[in-house]
C-alpha cells in the first residue's frame, strides 16, 4: 500500500465510518451490548451489496454466486508494495491452518480478493497473484465504474497517486478486511496488523486462525 500518509488519512475516515454502520449494536450508553461478543462486530451494518465482476479466468462472477458461504473479502491490488501481499499472506497462512484443523468448515469459506486498481489488475496479471497465496483465493477486477460501485458498497476508501520523481502510480486504500456470513451480510473484521502498535501484531497466522475458528461454525 503507498502513500503512508495517505494510507491513515483513508483509515481515519473509513473506521468513524464503519462505527456509524455498526451502531445499532450498542447499548443507550455507548457500550457494546452483551451479545456482541456472540454476533460479531459487524453484525447489523450497511457494508456489501450485489455486483458483477471478473475472476481471474476471465468468468463474469456475481456477489450471490457465493451465497451459503462464508466470505473472507479483502481490497487491495497486486502493485501494492507492501501491506497487501504481507496481510494476504498472513490471511492465507491462517486459512491454510485452518483448512488441516476443521477442513469441512474450511471447505465453507471463499476468500475473496477484490482489485482496487481495475487499470493494471487484469485478470491475466490476477491471476498467478492470488495462485501465489492459496489455490481457493479468488481475484476479481472489473471496469473502473464497477470497481468504484464495489468499494462503495462495502465501504472502501481508494486513490490513485503518483509519487513526485515516480515512473508509475500506486493506490492508497482503506484497509478494512472483512468476514460475511453465508446470507452474504458482514460478521467482523478479520485481524490485521495496527502499524500504530509495534510492540503488538494482532494479525498473527495464529490469530486470524482463532478468529476464524470462532465464527465459522
């Protein structure tokens, strides 16, 4: 991800956003209710809606053709040069842990990688991408109209800049993976590293293994 400036103005705004969506989980006093422990801290927000895109095979893909499945959704793109490849492949390695712990309900999961950079990430260079981390990770890209309606829908902050002396662009984006249910409604944000908190990695394999274990049931 570039732009490390850029990168937390986008996460300042899309997190007050995401707390908005989601209050209807708190209690009158601001608190969180008992059960959202239970539910999720996505539970009852407005994020993800129906789409049409393109996998890296070149097949048109709808967001219902993953219904009855869980969906782990990540936004990013392959000339990030940092923070995706790094939170993908953590995300992976705990998915792969997983699939050798409880495989049946592994098998219930789809993890999703969508393009924010519909430009460059053709399903061609997708492709040998999302190979790289797992074989079940899909990539899917599409027109920049249909990108731009996808990270609307399910709250996504991009920008496309182009560092001073730089050959070519990069995309600062919002960093928000999320965990959806089989009805295809969001359950919580998978765990990933707060560069804020160095002394702490809470997107550890291990930890996006136990988040998984706990909602995917």
């Amino acid at each position: 991800m570039a732009g490390d400036t850029m990168n937390k103005a986008l996460i300042s705004l899309a997190l007050p956003l995401l707390a908005l969506l989601t209050a209807c989980n708190m209690g009158a006093g601001g608190n969180a209710s008992s059960g959202e422990s239970e539910q999720g801290n996505l539970v009852g927000a407005r994020i993800g809606a129906p789409f049409t895109l393109t996998d890296q095979d070149g097949r048109t893909v709808h967001w219902d053709d993953y219904k009855g499945q869980y969906r782990i959704v990540y936004f990013g793109y392959t000339y990030c040069p940092d923070v995706c490849p790094v939170d993908l492949q953590r995300i992976m390695q705990a998915f792969s842990a997983f699939e050798k712990a409880a495989p049946a309900r592994a098998a219930k999961v789809q993890p999703i990688f969508i393009s924010v950079d519909p430009k460059r990430d053709t399903p061609a260079v997708l492709k040998p991408y999302v190979a790289a981390f797992h074989p079940r990770l899909v990539g899917l890209t599409g027109t920049p109209e249909q990108i731009a309606k996808v990270a609307k829908d399910f709250v996504v902050l991009y920008n496309a800049e182009k560092p001073e002396g730089a050959s070519d662009y990069l995309v600062s984006h919002s960093r928000t993976p999320y965990l959806f249910g089989p009805d295809g409604k969001p359950i919580a944000l998978v765990p990933v590293d707060d560069p804020g908190t160095p002394d702490v990695d809470e997107g550890a394999p291990d930890i996006v293994r136990a988040f998984l274990e706990k909602w995917v049931k």
